[in-house]
C-alpha cells in the first residue's frame, strides 16, 4: 500500500524528501548539499500519488534552479552582505539561498515558503549543511517586510501574478531599508527595468527543466 503524504507533517514531510531525493551539490554552489530530484516527472508524479491529487503544482523544492544558484553563488563570494543581519529568503525553495546567508555569518535566516515539502526541504538541507535557519510556510507577501533585512529572491517572476505580488513587496522592502538580491534569469514576467544587475552567472542546469545545459543568469540588487 502507498504511502499518504501529508506536507503539512514533518515527520510525513521527510520522510517522503529522503525517499525521493539524493544528496547533491548544485554545480554553481558546491560547497552546498541539498536532496534534490534527478528527473522532474518521477517525483512530481509520486507527489501525485501520495498525495491522492492530480494537477499539483510542480515540486519546486526539488530542484536548484538557476536564479537561486547565481544569488546563492553571489552571497558566499560577497560574504559581508549578510554577516551579522537578519535574512529573509522569499519563496526559498530547497533552502539553497538561506543556507547560503547562514554560512557567511547572517544573524538570523528566515526561509519562507508556502509549499510545506519545500519548508521540510529547508530544515533537512539546513542541518545537513551544519546550519541554523527557521522556517515558515506562511504567506508573508502581504505583510509588512522586517525592516534593515536582506530579502533574496530567486525564480519567482515566471507567473504574472506572483511576480506582481513580488514585486510590490521588494518595493515595500526597499522603503523599510532593506536590501534586495534576486536571483533571475530574465523570466516571462521579470521588470527588469526595475532593478540593477550585479553579476552575471552561466549556470549549468537540467535541460528537462530549462530547455538548456546553460542558462544565463543575472543577480539584480534593488
């Protein structure tokens, strides 16, 4: 008999993360570990099944994509932006970019995500990196952002309505004197004439994902 899934259980949550995913170390980042998917449609049909759902959203969390690589890969080489601040990493995903702040010293790392595997995925790859973050699956976009925080974001402006709603808050963000990365490969709905590119990265990816073995990747500052 399948197991049922229940994202909103941790122990539920991990247990189905550490049957589906392998330990591997994205190839921008590599002195970062995460459990990721080899293939997208294994785990996205085993979410399906488990859950006894069809038409889920794709499991984000099990891949690095490649704007939370280049914003992870710009943090770790500029370690002083997050030293000793609070971070709070948007729509974080597998965790790659919070754990990322959390070896250059920030003082505290909030990774939020509404997708309860991807909160799991956080806490497993946190510890497995020998790191501390908190989590939460709330959805903080309509709130007021911390003020004095680094916000990062990455791969969250391929839905109009999500990236309007991002997009509000960076604004939100940079009133409350917040300092903002985002990790973006130029996306569908990416303003990029709202922000200012920092570095630009080649990032290997999955080409079942992306359509390429490399994708051009900007890291953006707001």
């Amino acid at each position: 008999m399948t197991a049922r899934l229940d994202p909103a259980d941790p122990a539920s949550a991990e247990r189905f993360i550490l049957e589906n995913t392998k330990p591997i170390a994205p190839p921008l980042v590599a002195e970062i570990t995460l459990r990721l998917a080899e293939e997208s449609l294994p785990i996205w049909q085993k979410t399906e099944e488990e859950l006894g759902e069809l038409n889920v959203p794709p499991p984000f969390w099990a891949f690095a994509w490649a704007g939370g690589q280049a914003v992870s890969r710009y943090l770790l080489d500029n370690p002083e932006i997050c030293r000793g601040r609070n971070v709070l990493d948007i729509g974080a995903g597998s965790g790659l970019s919070a754990i990322a702040a959390a070896k250059t010293g920030a003082a505290h790392v909030l990774a939020v995500d509404i997708d309860g595997l991807a909160v799991a995925a956080c806490a497993i790859n946190a510890k497995a990196n020998g790191v501390a973050i908190e989590t939460t699956a709330a959805d903080l976009l309509s709130t007021e952002p911390p003020a004095d925080s680094v916000i990062i974001v990455g791969d969250l402006f391929y839905e109009r309505e999500l990236a309007e709603r991002v997009t509000r808050y960076i604004g939100r963000a940079k009133e409350r004197g917040c300092s903002i990365f985002i990790g973006d490969p130029r996306r569908s709905y990416f303003p990029q004439d709202r922000f200012t590119p920092l570095a630009e990265y080649q990032v290997p990816v999955t080409r079942e994902l992306e359509d390429y073995d490399i994708k051009r990747t900007t890291v953006w500052g707001a």
